[in-house]
C-alpha cells in the first residue's frame, strides 16, 4: 500500500539512475543557466539561501524537480516562482539527467563536521 501512495504522489514516475545521460544533463543545466543561482561549479550559489546542488543525490535532485513542476498548491509541491518556471518544461527524463549531472559533480557539501 505504502508503494502505490508513492507511485500516485511521484506519478508514477521512475527516476532510475541507470537511464540517466549525464552530458545530456550538462547541456539541459546550460540550457536552463542553472548556473546563474547555483553558482558556476554548483558549490557556490549566489545567495546562501539557495541549494549547492554539487554531489547532490541524483534522485533528490529530479523528485525537487518534479515536485517544483507540480507547484505548491498540489500534493507533494514545492512553491518557488523562479524554480517552477525553469521546472515546468523539462520532461522526466530531463530531470534524471539533471540529476545524473548535478550528481557527478565534485561536492563541497558535508554531512557533519
């Protein structure tokens, strides 16, 4: 039961890792000048208040993605104006290559110091 509420939340949507491209990835960040928020090498966001999206977990990155095109208002959403207008276009696959990507990326992100 607990794995079709998933599947219902997510869409059914699987966001398997072996699938993922990761140049296409890179070229979908380009694309979409990630970037310009999430800094050049994706450890140095512009405001402290946004992600490093470096070394991030692949699946984390492409769940935040749907969830962003989903918006706030629906189940499982996510409210950011900025976040669901990059987000609304990309397809599934799109967001496991971003993901891929983000994920390949040397990280400075620490789990406990």
């Amino acid at each position: 039961m607990k794995k079709l509420i998933i599947a219902l939340a997510l869409g059914a949507v699987s966001f398997s890792a072996s699938a993922a491209d990761v140049k296409r990835g890179e070229e979908l960040t380009k694309k979409y000048n990630c970037a310009s928020c999430h800094g050049a090498d994706f450890n140095k966001p512009i405001d402290p208040s946004y992600p490093k999206l470096a070394g991030q977990h692949a699946d984390y990155i492409a769940h935040a993605l749907n969830a962003y095109k989903r918006g706030g208002d629906q189940a499982n959403g996510r409210s950011n104006p900025i976040m669901a207008g990059f987000a609304k276009p990309l397809s599934n696959q799109d967001m496991i290559d971003i993901g891929a990507y983000l994920h390949s990326l040397p990280s400075q992100l620490v789990v406990s110091k």
